[in-house]
C-alpha cells in the first residue's frame, strides 16, 4: 500500500510539472518533470515514515498504553538528527488485576515487522514475570530488574 502511495506522488508531481511546461510553453526546463516526481516520492516517503507510529499505536486494542518507543536516526536520512522518528512500540493492554498478580498482553510493534502479542503474568510483590501458555497455565516466572518499564507500568495500575 505504501508503495503504491509513492508512485502515486511521483506521477501527480510529475503531471503537475506537465502542466505548468503546458502553461509555460515550455519554458521549465525539461530536467524538472522527473526532478519533481522523484521529490516528491521522497516526501511522501518520508510522511508515511514519520506517521507510522500514530497510525499503530490507533491500531492497538483500547485500553492499551504505550511504554517505550524506538527512535531512529540514520546518517542516510540526515533529517533525522534533527527529528528522529519512531520506529518501533512496546505496549501493554488493558490490565487484570488479582491480589499481587497482574495479567496482561503486551504489544510489540516494529516497522517492517510482523506484530507480536504475549499474555503475561506479572507477580508484583516478587517483581517476576511469567508468560501464558496455550493450555491456559504460565511458564516458570522470571525476575525482572526494579526499573523494568513494563514493570514499573503494570505494577503501578
């Protein structure tokens, strides 16, 4: 889909720049056409990159809070030290809480990556996690270190 969108801008770039050698009677040089679309499917590139984590994190369940993000700068994108963008999202889901365990899913988001989903378990007093099994249990918990942001969230719920 993505990639349809850019050729979609290149061509409009381009017709446009059709028109305006139309209506200038061929005063644009003719190096602008091309120049024109090429520029803007690099801005509609760089638009899809910069909106991606909106539109994921609206693709997460309600209830669902984001708890870490991915930023990335890239010395082929020089913009990007100045805006880095999101590349990725960790999020938990809507939280059920019994005692000092909590149960939850957490969400992982990576562009150009499938989505990944885990039901967890989280034992609050133990500062431990255990993930779901298919058969309804929880495999053998895991301690997790105090400043665990996933930890930190579900915990503090």
């Amino acid at each position: 889909m993505e990639f349809m969108a850019v050729i979609v801008a290149g061509g409009a770039m381009a017709g446009i720049f059709i028109g305006l050698q139309k209506i200038l009677k061929g005063r644009l040089p003719k190096w602008t056409i091309p120049a024109a679309a090429g520029v803007g499917m690099l801005l509609t590139s760089i638009a899809i990159e910069y909106s991606w984590y909106d539109t994921s994190r609206a693709k997460l369940p309600a209830g669902s809070t984001v708890i870490d993000t991915v930023e990335v700068q890239a010395f082929y994108k020089p913009w990007t030290y100045i805006w880095p963008f999101t590349e990725g999202l960790l999020a938990v889901g809507p939280i059920q809480i019994n005692g000092d365990l909590r149960e939850t899913t957490i969400h992982r988001r990576m562009r150009w990556q499938t989505p990944e989903e885990v039901a967890i378990q989280l034992d609050c007093a133990n500062n431990s996690i255990a993930r779901a099994l298919v058969n309804g249990g929880y495999e053998d918990p895991v301690e997790l270190a105090e400043t665990d942001p996933i930890l930190a969230k579900v915990c503090s719920s």
